[in-house]
C-alpha cells in the first residue's frame, strides 16, 4: 500500500515540477504589436526550449520513477 502511495507522489511531483518549469521562468505574456497582426499578448521569442530534457530532466527522472513503483507493485 506504501509503494503505491508513494509512486503516486512521485508522479504527481514531477507533473507539478515540469508545470512549474513551463510556466514558472518567463512572463506568459507580453503585449506589443506584431508585423504580422495588429495587437498580440504572445511574448517575443516564445520558443519551445522550455520543453528540452535539460530543463525538465528531475520531472521526467521522478514521474519515471513513480511510474516504475507503480508497475513494480502491479506485477506483485
């Protein structure tokens, strides 16, 4: 019963990292005028670096982990 307990907090702390990680390190939105369209709240240089492994690795390496523990007890 522990093991599930405690692979369900892994996977849901490393979602919550990763959620953190997104949309924690950048202002989500920037009003300016865009050549493309008159008025727009998308920030500049929005890119999808935010999304690479380096910055996520410790999310990822947790909800793995849960997701092991999880299975490890499905299979017992």
């Amino acid at each position: 019963m522990w093991t599930i307990l405690i692979g369900a907090i892994f996977v849901i702390c490393g979602i919550l990292l990763l959620c953190r990680e997104a949309l924690g390190r950048r202002p989500l939105s920037d009003p300016h005028r865009s050549p493309l369209s008159e008025r727009t709240l998308e920030p500049r240089g929005q890119g999808v670096r935010f999304l690479g492994l380096t910055r996520n690795w410790l999310g990822v390496a947790m909800i793995a982990a849960g997701a092991a523990l999880l299975l490890l007890v499905s299979f017992t």
